[in-house]
C-alpha cells in the first residue's frame, strides 16, 4: 500500500505542470538603433503569443525604463496599443521605436506599430522593457500596480530582471527570446541569447512549431485557418 501511495505521488509530481509563464511575451529587445556602429536605424521590441488563442491587447503597453531607472519615466517611453489590437496565436508583432542616432539600416521587415521619432528610445547597452496590461508611468521597479506585468526583460547592468538580467548588449547586438519565442523560465539569462544583427519578425511570420507540443489535431487546424 506504501509503495502505491508513493507510486500515486511520483505520477502528481510528474504530472503537475512547468513553471507557470504568460501567453503573450517578449521575444525581441533591440536598443542599438542609430548607434555609430549600429546594426539598424531604429531600436525595436518584438512581442509573442505562444498560445493557441487569440489575445485582445488593446490598452496594453510596452514600457522602456533605464538601467536604474523608473518604467515608462516620460511619455516617449510608453507605447500604448491601439484598442482592439489582436495577436494571433503563434503569431508576432514587432514595434519600431526610437534611435540615437542616424547610423545602420532600416529594419528587414515593416513594423506592425511605430513611436514618435523621438519616442522609446532605448539604451543600447544597458536597459529594461515591461509588457503591461494596463499603464505604470513613472513607477520603480517593485512598485508596479498589481497585477498588471504581463512580461519583462533587463539586460546589461539593469535593475528588474526575470531572476538574472540578460548580458550586456551593444549596437550591433540583441536580446532574442530562445526557441523562436517559446522558452519561458521567468529566468531572463536562461531565456534569451545575444544575437549579432538580430532579425525580428513582424504580425505576417507565424510559428507552427508552438502548436506541435501542446496541442492536438483540431486545434491545428482551427490555428492554420487563420493564416489561409
């Protein structure tokens, strides 16, 4: 009886789920745009959903902060997303933002969003960017309005990481999100690799590889029918 009891918690334990993570994510943090020796013109963020439904974030934003810095510190730091804004499953959407200067080229790929021309600009080195479900201007680092961080990243000496920043970063370097977007472990270092001249991916690149994991054949299809 002891052995099945045993046996019985063995199966509970392999059977509970992984690290609870969000649908929707961060998978791209570029901040060298402009830079003397940059890659590109503009710096950009890229957003995920690894999920196998449709996500509304309209009213959402994207929020830079400084190494040391407070979220969303002035108003060219925060990107609100259009009301009625949908990510599809499987599905990106990449924001242009500022730049530092008038070095490097324009991004591979149209964004799906744009700032200001002078608005997010980003650190190339040393940074932090917040996916909110609802504004937190001005606000540290631990004083976020409660349950509203969606997702976050810090790389370089930043304060605010998922457990341990990413590397420090420069013009030509990015933060991209391991395993096309889908490694989520809270754990920024484990889940994002700099990358040398980053490509990031607009609202017309989808993965099918998240639908083969998790899910079954019905779902594969209702997903692929959106993309015919």
């Amino acid at each position: 009886m002891r052995r099945f009891a045993t046996t019985l918690a063995l199966l509970a334990v392999c059977a509970a789920p992984a690290l609870a993570a969000n649908q929707v994510r961060i998978s791209q943090a570029y901040g060298g745009g402009g830079g003397s020796t940059g890659t590109y013109l503009r710096d950009y963020v890229e957003i995920y959903n690894s999920g196998v439904t449709a996500v509304n974030i309209g009213g959402w934003t994207l929020e830079y902060g400084s190494a040391t810095g407070n979220w969303g510190s002035s108003a060219g730091n925060i990107f609100t997303f259009p009301q009625g804004t949908i990510i599809q499953p499987c599905q990106y959407l990449l924001l242009e933002a500022g730049s530092n200067g008038s070095a490097g080229v324009a991004l591979p790929v149209p964004a799906d969003f744009q700032t200001a021309l002078t608005g997010f600009s980003m650190a190339a080195g040393s940074g932090k960017v917040g996916l909110f479900n609802a504004a937190n201007a001005n606000l540290p680092c631990g004083s976020e309005l409660v349950g509203t961080l969606v997702d976050k990243v810090a790389y370089g000496t930043s304060n605010c990481a998922e457990v341990t920043a990413v590397g420090l970063l420069s013009s030509t370097q990015g933060a991209v999100r391991n395993s096309a977007g889908a490694t989520d472990t809270d754990n920024n270092v484990n889940d994002f690799t700099i990358v040398g001249a980053p490509v990031p991916r607009n609202s017309s690149s989808f993965n099918p590889a998240c639908l083969a994991t998790d899910t079954k054949a019905s779902t594969w299809g209702k997903v692929k029918s959106i993309y015919r």
